[in-house]
C-alpha cells in the first residue's frame, strides 16, 4: 500500500487565471493508492519559485527565484527552505551569480547545490555549508546559435548529475551543446570534461536531459525544433554520443510549439516528454537492448503550456503542470505498455514544476480549490 506524501509545487507568482494569484510555493497532499492529490495549500511565500530540488540528506527544499534583479543587482536568487520544523522556515536568499535562474539541482551526497542561469547563460556551482549555498564556482558558456531571437548568446537552461554523482551536464539552449563538468569534491573545483561539450543539431535548443536508471544512456529534449535525442553515455568518461533523434509532435501537426520536460519510467522502459503549444505528452518505447525509441502514444496535457511533469516514486502515476491551464493533471500510467489515462485535474495557480515528498505541514487554511 502506497503511504501517504505531498507534492511540492513551484510556481511563477502572480497571475489572474482560474485558480487565482500564485504567492510561491504550494503543497498538495498525495495518496498514492488512489492517485487523489488534493487541494494545493501556500507552503512558503517566494518570488517565482521555478524550480525546486530537495537534498537528498538534509530536510532542506532549494528554489531558483527567477528573477533579473536581485538586491540592486542584475541577479536571480536561490532560496532555501528548512523543512525540519512544525512548519517551513524560508531563509534570507542568495544570488544566482546570473540573470534569471531556470533549474536547480543537488549533487547526490547533498554536499553541492548547481543553479543554472537562464539569462546569463552561466552555471554557478554551490558547496553547502550546513545546507547553505557558500561561495560558488562560476562557469561561464560561450558560444551561439543559428536562431538569431532565441540564441544570440548562451542560455544554461538544466543541469543533471549522471549516475556516478561525480559529472554534471548542463543543457545550453543558446549554444545547442551539453556541456559536460566532473565535479571535485576534495578542493571544490569543477573541471571540463575532455571533449568539453557534446554538439547537438543546430537550432535544436537543448532544454532537459534524462538518464536511463540501468543502461548506458541518455535521453534530452529539444525544446526549439521539438525534438528528442537518444545518446550513449560513457561511463568511464562521460562523454555523450548521438544515435537516434525523433519528433515530439505527431507528423500532421502544423502548430507553434515547444519542448519542455523530459523523464524515463522507473523501470527504463517507457520515455516521456511534454509539448507546449501542442499541449500533449508524447510517450516512447525504449528498446531493451539498444535503446531506441518509438512513439507509442500523444496525449493532451489537459491544459495550456505543460512545463513540468513528474512521475511517482511507483510508476503508477504522472502528474502533469499546465502553466497556462492553472491546473495538475493526473494521469494514471499502465506499467505493463506505457501508457497513460487522465483520471482527475486540481486547480493550481501557474504551476511549472512539481516535486513528490514525505508528508508536509504548511499554512493552515489557505487551501486552493
């Protein structure tokens, strides 16, 4: 029997839609037997709390505040929230050390917190000193790309750890490159790898990568030229190599639109990636043995603009964040074929990104319904 839990809800604050003003952060409860989420309740008052990451050994909550200006300065923040309270404690916030943070992640030991900043196209890497971001490393991308409106620079749009913990890869929009780093803990410094960056097709716009959770790969979607792209991964020297690229849209589909998330099935046998213009979620085969896809199914999101998606620690289920809907899909996910069946939507104001944890109090009496 699944236990209880909540869902974190990052959010762009502000907004007149359905579900009313977003003030920050949102906590839903979660029950995992029946795939019921309940109403969202304000958690913690951040501005633009776009990406949220938890350390994996402390019961701290980080969020990039995407911003251009942070105390006087051309910055974004990150925030920190103390989870180990009767209820969330929001620290005073640090910069982003770059314009408009997009993603936040938290090395596997939780001892370093990596922020990618959208703006600026810089990547600044945090040790944590008892869970707060300390002074940073920061690296600086360069290069551009074929689309003069959306690549004029570079554009650090994610960052994922590979399975060793011990590399990070930053997907650059602006560039179409991922941009691989082996992080050394001893001294603190982070150094390229050797070649630096995988180069991805032109225009393509890398946005957000997924490891396989066995195997040695590696899937990014596109956000520009709504693609996704298979890639094999090294282990031994983290380098990325392109095999198989496939459209996220179906074929007869003419409508602007846009990649956004990406995740592998718990049991690496099903791919996800979400369509925004087009409104849907694409699911994909993964062959068992080389790792190729192919389409299975596209099914709408439910609402405008799904940004962000999730899929619960069982595989039973995927929620979806509709930006533009003020909603969160559930979709109930059929282990044995991949595929996916809406079962219910909760209103939720400018939802972008979503987050399963242990069970959380929040501020009473403010619920969302």
């Amino acid at each position: 029997m699944a236990l209880p839990g909540t869902v974190l809800i990052g959010t762009y604050t502000g907004g007149d839609g359905p579900a009313g003003e977003s003030r920050g952060i949102y906590a839903a409860d979660w029950d995992g037997g029946t795939g019921t989420l309940g109403a969202p309740r304000l958690f913690a008052e951040i501005e633009n709390p776009s990406f949220l990451a938890l350390n994996p050994s402390r019961p701290l909550l980080y969020a990039a505040s995407e911003t251009g200006r942070f105390q006087g300065k051309d910055s974004g923040a990150v925030a920190v929230v103390r989870l180990d309270g009767d209820g969330p404690a929001v620290e005073p916030p640090v910069s982003s050390q770059g314009t408009h943070p997009c993603h936040v992640t938290v090395d596997p030991s939780g001892e370093f917190l990596v922020v990618s900043n959208y703006g600026s196209g810089t990547v600044a890497v945090f040790p944590l000193e008892d869970g707060r971001p300390a002074d940073a490393v920061v690296l600086c991308l360069e290069g551009r790309g074929p689309d003069p409106e959306r690549q004029a620079g570079p554009h650090a749009h994610s960052t994922f750890f590979d399975p060793t913990g011990e590399r990070f890869y930053v997907q650059d929009l602006g560039t179409d490159r991922i941009w691989g780093f082996v992080l050394a803990r001893a001294d603190r410094t982070v150094r390229p790898l050797d070649p630096p960056y995988c180069q991805m097709t032109a225009g393509s716009g890398p946005r957000h990568l997924a490891f396989h959770p066995r195997e040695p790969r590696a899937y990014v979607i596109n956000e520009l030229d709504n693609t996704v792209t298979a890639m094999n991964w090294d282990r031994d020297t983290g380098v990325l190599v392109p095999f198989q690229t496939v459209n996220s849209l179906p074929e007869s589909v003419k409508v602007v639109s846009y990649c956004a998330d990406i995740r592998v099935s718990p049991d690496g046998a099903y791919l996800y990636g979400s369509n925004r213009g087009h409104d849907s979620i694409a699911v994909w085969r993964i062959d068992p043995g080389q790792g190729r896809l192919a389409l299975i199914q596209h099914i709408s999101s439910g609402g405008g603009h799904p940004r962000n998606f999730t899929i619960s620690p069982d595989g039973r289920w995927l929620l979806c964040a509709n930006m533009d809907g003020d909603n969160i899909v559930v979709f109930r996910r059929d282990p044995g074929n991949g595929l996916l069946e809406r079962t219910s939507a909760v209103p939720a104001p400018r939802p972008v990104c979503l987050l399963f944890h242990a069970a959380l109090r929040g501020k009473p009496g403010d619920e969302r319904s």
